[in-house]
C-alpha cells in the first residue's frame, strides 16, 4: 500500500484511513519516526503485552481495542487479493 500525504502549515500528517485501518491505529497510538540516510521510516511502537494468570486460564494484556479476528480477517483477504491479481490481468 502506497499513500502520499501532504504536510500542514503546522508540520502535521495525517494517515489516510486505509492505512490506519491496515496498521490497526487508534486514536492516541504511539508511532516512532526514523530518519534513514534521506528516508522517513514510521513504525507502531506495540504497547507492552503480559500474559497473565487469571485463575487457571493465561489471558493476553496490553492490546485494548485490538480485534484479532478482524486483523486475521483482513490478512486473507490481503493473501487473496495479491494471490488473485495476475489472473485479473
């Protein structure tokens, strides 16, 4: 996925929707901005995730709001686009 974003007078970006939906970004997440050589590189910074004992069953903390079962749904349907495509042609 390729976006071109566009700097305010403010020197704010904003993410196009489809990228935030992609990366799974909520309001307030955290994002880490590298400069590489004459690169830009942002990447999430993935809160802290315990695995926690809670009676006799473990239970994954830290990812509030994170829906697995959508992410791994848009993960197919990523797979089957991109496995679809030379047959579009």
């Amino acid at each position: 996925m390729t976006a071109t974003l566009t700097l305010d007078s403010a020197g704010r970006l904003v993410l196009p929707k489809p990228v935030r939906d992609k990366m799974h970004l909520r309001t307030g997440a955290k994002l880490r901005l590298d400069v590489v050589g004459d690169r830009m590189e942002i990447t999430q910074e993935v809160p802290e995730v315990k695995i926690e004992r809670r009676g006799k069953r473990r239970v994954i903390t830290g990812w509030e709001g994170f829906d697995a079962a959508k992410a791994v749904r848009e993960m197919r349907e990523d797979q089957t686009e991109r496995l679809e495509a030379p047959f579009r042609a």
